[in-house]
C-alpha cells in the first residue's frame, strides 16, 4: 500500500500550515489529552501492524474528525513525505509539549519509535483517566453548591422578606439570629454583587500572577498543608512524574535529561524545584536517591524504591511500578473523597437552610407574648 499525496489537497495543506496560528487563538486545545491518547494508540497499532509509516500517517488523517487536529497530522504526513524527520514534524504543529517532542527524538534516534508511541499512549491514558476521576469527584459538590446558591438566594430575596412584612406589624424586640437574618436579606443583592466582583478580581489576580515563583510556592505550600487533601495533590504529581522518568528511561534517555525533562513536565513548583536541584547533584556525582532524600515532596516510598532500583540498574521498570502504585493510591483516595465530600455537603446545605428557618420561627416561639403586646 503506497503513500498518494493526491490524497492531501491543496486547501488541507494551506490549513495545515495555519494550525499553529489557529490553535493560539482558540479557546479550546486543537489536540488535547484525549486525541492524543487516541492518535497514539492507533498509530502504535497500525505500526504493529507492520504498516508503513507514511500509510499509517495516511490512515491516521483519515480517521480525524475534528478538522484542527486533522489539519495537524496533515502537517505532520506532509513534512514526513518531504523528507523531514517526524518529530521535527510533529514539533513544527506546535501542538506538541517539548516532552513528547523529546521522547519521540529519542524513539526515533534508538529505533524504539513504536515503543515511545505505545508508552506516550498509556502516559495520556492516565492523564485522561485521572482527569476524569478529578471531575466526577468535583462535579457533585459544584452541583450541589450551586443549589445551596439558588436556594440561598430564593430564601434571603423572598421568603425572608415575607416574614419581615410580618414580625414589623408587631413592633417589639426581635431575636439576634432574626435580625442578623433579615440584614442580610435587606443587603444581599449588594453582598452577591460583591461576591461576584472578588471572584472575578481574583481570577484576573491570578492569571497574572499565577506563573511567579514566589506566588506558585506560597499556593503549593497551602495546597500541600490542606488535610488529607495535600497528600492526595502530591500522590497526583508524584505520579505524572514517575509517568515521565518511567517513559524517558525507557527509550534510553539519560537520567540527567530525563530529570532535565520531567522537571518541565510536572507543573508542580516543590517537584520542579527538587528536580532542578536533583539535576545540580547527579551532575556533581551524587546518586538520585541521595538527591531526593534532600526534598520532603518525595516520601519514603518512592525514596527507598529508587535506590534499590539505582543499585539493580532498573530505573526505568521501577518508576513504571511507582507510577502505577501511585495510580492506583490517587484512583482510592478520590473515590475515597467522593463518598466523605457528599455527606459534608448535605451537611452543610442543611445548616443554612436551618439557621435561616431557625432564625424567622424563633420570634414565632414567643409569638403570644408578641401579638399580646
């Protein structure tokens, strides 16, 4: 089966070319985790397959449905066919992280490109995985806060007001709770608009600010503090990066630029700054797990493993286990935090709801004392 470049037509390339352009100015990522994970798989089977490279990129095109990431490997198979190497090609879309890039470098270099693909696909597999964990674990108490919000927001600016009608015909001293409720009620349109105007000031805030290093160790030190909480979003960027060391290893990078190159991966401000120290102390002769033991993001788990992996020579199938050990952690605990968030938010639904119903039935308590004065 032979490559035919009839197939690519002129206006394909011409959109192929701008992709880099269009995903700079598109909200929503032209291949993001989910296509690649899709792109990586099926391009992993199709050289398994004994497919050849240009066909299979053929293929791959084909397949795309969304027409930015088919623009994307129509760029690629275009370079490819032009003599270029495919991960200058695939570097060229700019739709890469310069993780993937490097790997697929090396994948190539090393012929162990199948390899590289099949591991970028369980990387992503997990990403999107994890993701979706984070999502359905937060999805429940967006909903439910949300209705805490309409319901708050019903009772302060209806309900509450009808009793008020009411408890000022009698004119006598009312209950602290009431009154505080009723305040409340008279200043909440003016209280949510405030609301309304810190949020969005703090997410401008933090757009700007969010990238300074002082601001990002400030935010992962709290972060990290939060019970049970912290070491749940730890367990996350151990993981992502035992993912990166397990595939850079594994197509025979170094360990310094496989350190050099997780460290731009993670996101994480304690991991990037470990790694960034780690990188100082393997290139003055000290081993990694000498390094880590320097850094308390890293636990006695991980600590332990890497030197009886350093002393075997088996990095790269060490962190893959650690990885997949730190998975399956993350996988229980947000499951695990799902099921103690529910209750809570129940919980906290029904105390507002009671202090306010508390707050306009307690005058009623007294209500013959009242309407006899």
């Amino acid at each position: 089966m032979s490559i035919s470049l009839s197939n690519i037509s002129t206006q394909e390339a011409s959109r192929a070319k701008k992709v880099k352009k269009d995903i700079l100015f598109n909200w929503t990522p032209a291949f993001n985790s989910k296509r690649k994970m899709q792109f990586y798989k099926d391009f992993t089977m199709l050289l398994a397959a004994q497919v050849d490279f240009k066909t299979a990129l053929t293929i791959l095109s084909e397949q795309q449905k969304n027409s930015k990431t088919k623009a994307i490997v129509d760029a690629i198979l275009i370079d490819v066919v032009a003599g270029k190497m495919f991960f200058l090609a695939a570097k060229d879309t700019g739709a890469f992280t310069d993780y993937e890039i490097f790997s697929l470098k090396i994948g190539e270099e090393t012929r162990k490109l199948a390899e590289v693909l099949s591991a970028l696909q369980v990387y992503f597999e997990k990403k999107v995985a994890l993701r979706k964990q984070m999502i359905a674990m937060l999805t429940y108490p967006a909903f439910v806060l949300g209705l805490t919000l309409i319901t708050l927001y019903f009772m302060l600016s209806y309900v509450v007001p009808m009793f008020g009608s009411v408890f000022s015909q009698f004119n006598k001293e009312l209950p602290p709770i009431t009154k505080f409720v009723m305040a409340l009620s008279e200043k909440f349109n003016l209280i949510f608009l405030a609301f309304i105007v810190i949020i969005a000031v703090t997410v401008l805030v933090y757009r700007v600010v969010k990238n300074r290093p002082k601001f990002r160790a400030i935010q992962s030190k709290i972060l990290l503090g939060i019970p049970f909480f912290g070491k749940l979003i730890r367990e996350i960027y151990l993981t992502r990066f035992c993912q990166a060391m397990a595939l850079l290893l594994l197509a025979r990078t170094s360990i310094v630029a496989s350190i050099e190159m997780a460290q731009k991966v993670v996101g994480f401000y304690p991991l990037e700054k470990a790694l960034i120290a780690a990188k100082s102390d393997l290139m003055h002769g000290l081993s990694l797990s000498q390094s880590m033991k320097k850094h308390k993001i890293f636990d006695h788990q991980i600590l332990s493993m890497v030197s009886v992996a350093e002393q075997v020579n088996q990095l790269d199938s060490m962190f893959d286990t650690l990885a997949k050990q730190y998975n399956t952690e993350v996988d229980h605990k947000t499951k695990m935090m799902g099921a103690v968030i529910e209750p809570m938010l129940i919980v906290f639904i029904g105390s507002i709801v009671g202090v306010i119903m508390i707050a306009m039935y307690a005058p009623m308590f007294n209500l013959s004392e009242v309407i006899g004065g």
